[in-house]
C-alpha cells in the first residue's frame, strides 16, 4: 500500500539536514544512515550515503534515475548463495 498523496513522500528530517549541510560546506563525505524507507528525493542527487543492510554499511551514489525511489532498495539484505543440490548433480552427471 503506498503513502497518502496529501502527506507526501516520506523524508527524513535529520537526513534532508546533513545532505543540505555537506552541500553548502561542500563537502562530499558519505552519510551513515539507517533510514532504509527515505524516499529520495531530487535534493539528494550526487550525494553518496551509507546505507545500513542490519549487518553492513553499503555505499549508494544517488543518481537521478533513484528518485522517488526508497533507500533501501540499494542496499540488498539477503545474500543469495546459489541453489541447493546444484553443485551434487553437477558431480553425479559428469560420472
């Protein structure tokens, strides 16, 4: 279900402040964030976060192709390790 029209995207406050303040200062450090359901906005384009995935930080450069996108859409949680069995029938067949 997505958001109200009347309320807007969602934006993290504190976050929309740090990626102003790196701008005016400009300064281009990456920002460290744990607001995976930010929507990005076109204010963010060009500015580098750390997106936290509950493990890790990833590093995600906002282009404008992202906007009105969420953050955590880049920043994969699972790792897909293959399929089980795959190696096994591999082994067996070449016999």
């Amino acid at each position: 279900m997505s958001r109200s029209l009347k309320k807007g995207p969602y934006v993290d406050a504190r976050l929309a402040a740090k990626v102003e303040k790196n701008k005016l200062g400009g300064v281009r450090e990456p920002i460290k964030t744990w607001a995976r359901d930010c929507t990005i906005i076109p204010d963010f384009v060009s500015a580098t976060f750390l997106v936290h995935n509950g493990k890790q930080f990833i590093k995600v450069y906002i282009t404008e192709d992202m906007v009105g996108h969420k953050l955590g859409e880049f920043s994969p949680t699972r790792v897909f390790k293959g399929h089980s069995g795959g190696k096994a029938k591999a082994a067996a067949g070449a016999k």
